[in-house]
C-alpha cells in the first residue's frame, strides 16, 4: 500500500473497537484512540500523543475509579468565578472544574498532601490605540494612547501520575487600562485587578494552608514516640495508636 493508501487507512480504536477514519484517530504512540474514548481522559493531561495504548488504559482505569471519589466529594469551600477550586476539607481533597454536573465531568480528585505549590500568574499586554484619518489612514494619537490589559492564571503544581499542573484563568475576560503618553500604567488603581489578584491570593494561602496542616499532621504521626507512665497501673509504656495504655488499656489523655 501506497503513502497515499496508508494515510487514509481505516484503524480501530485501541480502547473501545470503533472503527475510525483518517479525521476520527487520535494518534498515541504505538496505537490509535476514538475522540469519545479521548474525552475520558483527564482534562490536566496533555501528553496523548507521546503515551503507549498500556498508558492510556492505565489512565482510564483511574478515571473510571476517580468517578467513586466524585460521588464522594461533599464541598465545603469554593474559590473562583468561572474554573472553581473546590475544597472538601472534611475528606482533605480538592477538585478544579468549570462544570455544573460533577458526576457527568468527573473532574479530577486530588488530596492537599498532592500540592507541591501554587502561584499567581498575572500576565500584562500592551497595545497602541490608534485613529483613523479622514483618508482612512490609521495613525498615533499625539501624546499617543496604549490599552494594557492583564490576565491572571493560576497555577498548582500536584503529584501525579499523569500532569504535574493544574493552571487556568481567573477572569473571564481580559481587565483593560487606558494610558495616555508615557504614564505608567497603574492597575493597582482599577477595582477588577484588585478583586483577580486578592482572589489568586485567597486561593493560594488556602491550598498552600491545607497542604502545610496536612504535612504537619503526617509529620507528627511519624514521629517516634516517647515512653511515658501510666496513670493507672504504673508501667512505662508506649501509648497505642489510640493513645491508650498497651498494658492495662487506659486513656493516656
């Protein structure tokens, strides 16, 4: 079979059988997937071309058993306008989604203890704003204008097996500064900037604030623990993981 041949042979999906087309593959390493099976894979990953059909299967194993993890989730807290942080402090784990329908989404469940750490990006542009002549010519104003705009993203760096980063845009559209001649810009001074950034902020100081109480905790249960006398029988003791006496059973407290 000719190049010309090969190119519009028919494949089938690795994962679920369908018979696709030339403008139905998704190319993976060593195998071909269908656009439906595609869509269950997480929306953080973005590595399918470079993933053999045994890495895809993998994921789709743990997407299907993150569905049980959503039905699970009880949300305690939410951040965000559009793409929400959601936080289930109760279980300690957060989701990020801009979905409704949670259980149809099944967005990804993560634990605070998968943060490895969180920042703000706030991205500035510069244009020139120009007029237009009588002879439709576009030309400078005279002191001239610029239009800086700014966009703000978050971004959480997790430990897991398939992304390493979650990043997504607080605001729905872009927060727009009109400057004439050469003043600097003083976006500090709009109210929308203010309110992206002390949100990026707020999100920041609560996933880096759960992540540090979870590690602490892990931390201290790690510990060694010290022998100490019971208050009851009088042995030097260990107390259990109940904190109870390993002799008699009584309340260490």
């Amino acid at each position: 079979m000719g190049l010309f041949g090969k190119l519009f042979e028919k494949e089938n999906c690795a994962f679920c059988g369908k018979e696709l087309g030339v403008f139905g593959k998704k190319k993976l390493e060593d195998g071909v997937m269908c656009g439906d099976c595609q869509k269950k894979l997480s929306p953080w990953f973005s590595d399918r071309r470079s993933s053999t059909i045994a890495e895809i299967r993998e994921q789709l194993d743990y997407r299907e058993a993150n569905k049980a993890e959503v039905a699970k989730f009880r949300t305690t807290r939410t951040f965000g306008e559009n793409m929400k942080i959601l936080l289930d402090e109760d279980a300690r784990k957060f989701m990020v989604t801009d979905e409704r329908n949670l259980v149809a989404a099944n967005p990804d469940v993560l634990d605070f203890s998968d943060v490895t750490g969180c920042s703000i990006d706030v991205d500035e542009d510069r244009t020139e704003i120009m007029r237009t002549t009588e002879s439709g010519e576009e030309v400078s104003y005279v002191p001239a204008r610029y239009e800086y705009s700014y966009d703000f993203d978050v971004v959480i760096n997790v430990r897991n097996p398939y992304f390493d980063e979650i990043r997504f845009r607080l605001n729905g559209s872009s927060v727009e500064i009109e400057v004439r001649g050469n003043m600097p810009p003083r976006p500090e001074n709009n109210i929308q900037y203010r309110e992206y950034k002390a949100m990026g902020e707020e999100i920041k100081k609560a996933l880096t604030e759960v992540r540090e109480q979870v590690r602490e905790e892990a931390a201290a249960a790690a510990a060694p623990k010290a022998a100490v006398t019971c208050p009851y029988c009088g042995a030097t003791t260990t107390p259990d993981a109940s904190g109870c006496c390993e002799y008699c059973g009584g309340a260490m407290g």
